[in-house]
C-alpha cells in the first residue's frame, strides 16, 4: 500500500477554532500521522477567529452549494505556513463569520441554523476535494457535524461517482451531541426523500438524527476510549437512545484513547507556566502553586489546592458538587475553577467565590494560559464526570504532576489507576453520587499529607506516557480495515 491520503473533516481544530478537546485531538492526531509518513489533510470552516490567523490565504472560490431553494456562495482558504498546505478552510460568512463555534456567546445557547452551517461546510468541503480532483483514501469524519459524509459517500449521486472506494472513518468524540433536528432538514441534503422513514438510518422519533445516519454508514467507526466504547453500547444513559444502533456495528466499532500533545503539555519547556520541572526535580512544582495563589487572589497557604477546567456542562458532574456544598465549604483546601458554560452553573460558582474570597476563585471565561498554570500549579486535579468519552485534562495533569480525582467512567477509568492499589496515579470514585466523590477527595487529602508518599504519587503520574505514539498507529490499522472494507 503507497503513502495513506487521509483528509479530516472536523468542526475544530487548533488553532483556528477550539471549543474543547476536539480540536486538540484534531490537531495533534495530524501532526502524529503526518509523522508517520502519512498524507493529512483538515478541513475545518473559517469562523471568525480562523480568519485572524497572519497565514491564513484564499486559494479559490468554489461551485456555490445548494440546499433546498437557497445557493450559498462559498471559498476555500488554506494556511500558507505549511508546506505543503495541511489545513483548509470553507469561508462562507453567513454562516461561520461569528463570535461561537457551536453557540452563541452571550447566551450559551446553539444556533438556530447548526444544521445548515455544518451541513454547507461538509459539502462543500466535498466540493472542494472534486474541484482540486484530490481524493484521498479515508475521509475521517470527526463528531455529528460530519457525520452526514458517510452517508452522502454511499447515496449522494455526484458524491458516489467521485468518492468511489474512498473509504470513510466516523469518530465519536461524544455520543451526547448527536445534531437532532427536525425532519424538515432532510431536504437540505439533497438526498432522495425515500431515504427517510421510519427506522431509517437517518430517523430518530420522528426527527433527522445526523450521529445515527453516520453510525450506519461509515465503513468503520471508532470512539475515543475503550471505556467509553463498551459504554456507548448500554441502554443506560451512555448509548444516549443509540445503544442499540451501535450494536449493530459493533464488530467495526473500536475504542482508541486520545493522546495529548507533549510538546505543548510539557513542565519543562512550557511557555505558560511560572517555572519549569520535572519528575527529578520537583522544586518549580511548589513555585507555580504559589504564583497561582497570589494570582488567582488565594492566601499562599499549605493546605491542597484542587484545579478544574472545563466546558460547564451537566456532563461534567459539577452537580454532585453543587449537592454538597456546605461540605466543600468545610475542607481545609482551595479551589481554582476555570470554565464556560450553562448559567446555572455560572451562577452557582459565582456564588461561592463571592461568598468564601479565600478558598474559591472562579473564572467564567476560555483562557488557555490560565488553564496550563492551573494545571502546573493545582495539586489535585477534579474530573467528577458523569460521563467522559476520553478527557484530556486529567492527562495533562498527570504530566504536570497534578493528582487527578476522577469518576471511573470512560476515558477517566482508562487513563487513571487508583493510588491507594500502590502503582495507581490518581483517585477514583465509581458510584455518581456526592458522597462518593467527597470520599475520594478526603484519600487524597489524607496522601497528600504525607509529603514522601505524594511525592512519589506524582512521579508515578508524572512518567504515565500518553503521547500519540501508539494511537495513531491504532489510527493507521484502523484506516487499513476501513480500505479492506471498501474494496470487499
Ligand atoms: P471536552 O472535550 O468534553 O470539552 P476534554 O477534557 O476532552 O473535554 O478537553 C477539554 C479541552 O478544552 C482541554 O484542552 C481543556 O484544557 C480545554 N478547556 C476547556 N475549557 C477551557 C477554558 N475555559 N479555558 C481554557 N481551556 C479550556
């Protein structure tokens, strides 16, 4: 087999466009593969902030797209800084010439016209590829916003000519988004009607479900952790009304952990941080503490300090929080929170900042410099998820030296090993329950107090590779049985 052509379809990728670990995964997934000797391409449209970007240049225009009555004029951008190119951009204005990614800003709410906007991107992207007669060997369709390739590769009459024998790889970053709209949006695609009835691959209760419709027709599918795998395959709440449909494909659906990025999550070199370390020498661990504390307006106090970042989502458990929260108030600790998301969660960490100044400090906003100096300078790291498709922070805080605490659930029960086994690397809590979670919290304090111990846990944590090295090259196989499939 000659050199792979891979070409990636995916709403983020940094850093253009990042809203959460997508575009990190995106992202550095590439950089692994194309260090393999592989051929990648990403598309991604050209929103707002992409725009910024000093090597960001228009290659041509391309055939405006059709959708129902409506044509939408549409370009093709790629970054000049690569050589040659990796990253190409689908501009249309209307569509992507905003603030969000997915909502808008002010109100966290999804955009009325999702559908259209990503459903225009993926064809046109399509386009684009037959315009520049470029046809790779594996489009790799990441999350619901591409999920509709597989299915226009296998029934979209000008796509089946062009794209035949290309082979198509779904991965589900998170089952939760699924893109479920109401059946009317099937006449955008362009698809002959009868496609859609009832248990069709694209029906869901009566609406088009564009994960469902992916799911079916992808020539392989993979999710982004074994964990979450098995997980996504039960009727209870992780098959999200899916469970049964990705049963069916079980045999070509596969878990593959993220990796991270060492480079950029790297004690040593980082850019971001206060001080630099190491697993040797641990000396700039405590500094980073201490300058987050006088940063985030925190007494410098010995007592642990507890990190979290993320999106402010159900998902991410800050309910089981928020139940005991005169018992939060209570430990001997302090809290660093950094995240965007629902208002009921704003609300409530604003709340408790304003209420307890020295143990609380919250901010409600995307800061990437802030994120890397929580997670050099925190020394426990809380990922109390209901569930986790994979996580990546409890990974870059492995390597910072930062103990995760985390619900053993998908990618979180596969990356971190329970410290109290004596090879472990963090704290886990299986049942999603508030007292659960505050048990688990209290053994780390319990270590925590006993210096020569913790120090040894976070040497452990420390020298855990999560590196792409073996991932991209389950990637790779998995592209090879996506190919062997096509050509059955
Ligand atoms: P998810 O993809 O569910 O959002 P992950 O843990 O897989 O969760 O990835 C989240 C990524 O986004 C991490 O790189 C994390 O550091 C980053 N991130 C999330 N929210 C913020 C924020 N408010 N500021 C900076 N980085 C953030």
């Amino acid at each position: 087999m000659g050199k792979l052509k891979i070409c990636m379809f995916a709403a983020e990728a940094k850093p253009y466009a990042k809203a959460g670990g997508l575009a990190d995964v995106v992202s550095s997934l590439s950089e692994a593969l194309l260090g393999q000797g592989l051929d990648v391409m990403v598309f991604t449209p050209l929103y707002r902030e992409a725009r910024r970007h000093e090597g960001v240049r228009k290659l041509m225009d391309l055939p405006p797209v059709q959708m129902g009555d409506r044509s939408y004029s549409s370009a093709l951008y790629f970054e000049a800084h690569w050589l040659p190119p990796r990253n190409y951009f689908i501009e249309n204005d209307e569509f992507f010439d905003r603030e969000g990614i997915y909502t808008r800003p002010e109100t966290g709410e999804g955009y009325e016209d999702n559908f259209e906007r990503f459903n225009f991107f993926v064809l046109s992207a399509l386009a684009a590829l037959r315009e520049l007669q470029w046809r790779p060997d594996i489009l790799h369709c990441h999350d619901s916003q591409a999920a509709l390739v597989p299915a226009y590769l296998k029934t979209g009459k000008r796509e089946r000519v062009f794209f035949e024998k290309v082979a198509s790889v779904l991965t589900i970053h998170n089952l939760a988004y699924q893109g479920i709209y109401g059946r009317e949006k099937f006449g955008l695609t362009g698809l002959p009607e009868i496609l859609f009835h009832p248990f069709s691959p694209f029906e869901y209760h009566g609406n088009l479900n564009v994960m469902k419709a992916g799911i079916y027709y992808a020539d392989v599918l993979n999710t982004v952790s074994p964990q979450y795998a098995k997980e996504i395959q039960t009727d209870a709440d992780y098959g999200a009304g899916l469970g049964p449909v990705l049963r069916e494909r079980s045999s070509d659906l596969q878990g593959i952990l993220n990796g991270i990025d060492v480079r950029e999550w790297n004690p040593e070199t980082d850019p971001l941080i206060y001080a630099h370390f190491s697993s040797e020498d641990l000396r700039g661990k405590l500094i980073n503490k201490q300058k987050l504390q006088r940063e985030c307006g925190l007494p410098e106090l010995d007592v642990p300090l507890i990190g979290m970042i993320g999106r402010l989502a159900d998902q991410k458990g800050l309910d089981l929080l928020m139940q005991v929260e005169k018992e939060l108030v209570a430990l001997d600790c302090q809290w660093i929170t950094l995240g965007t998301g629902l208002k009921k969660y704003h609300d409530w960490l604003q709340k408790l900042a304003g209420a307890h100044r020295d143990r609380f400090a919250v901010y409600l906003k995307f800061d990437n410099q802030l994120a890397h100096r929580i997670e050099a300078g925190s020394d426990m790291f809380l990922m109390p998820s209901h569930y986790e498709p994979c996580g990546l922070n409890q990974m870059y805080s492995m390597r910072y030296g930062t103990i995760p605490i985390v619900r053993h659930t998908g990618g979180l029960a596969d990356t971190v090993r329970e410290a109290d086994s004596g090879s472990g690397t963090g704290f886990k809590f299986y049942d999603y329950s508030a007292n659960a979670l505050l048990e688990a919290i209290q053994r780390a304090f319990h270590m925590w107090r006993d210096k020569a111990s913790w120090a040894e846990l976070i040497r452990k944590a420390m020298s855990e590779d999560f590196s792409w090295q073996k991932s991209s090259q389950q990637y790779v196989e998995l592209y090879k049985r996506a190919i062997e499939k096509t050509n059955q």
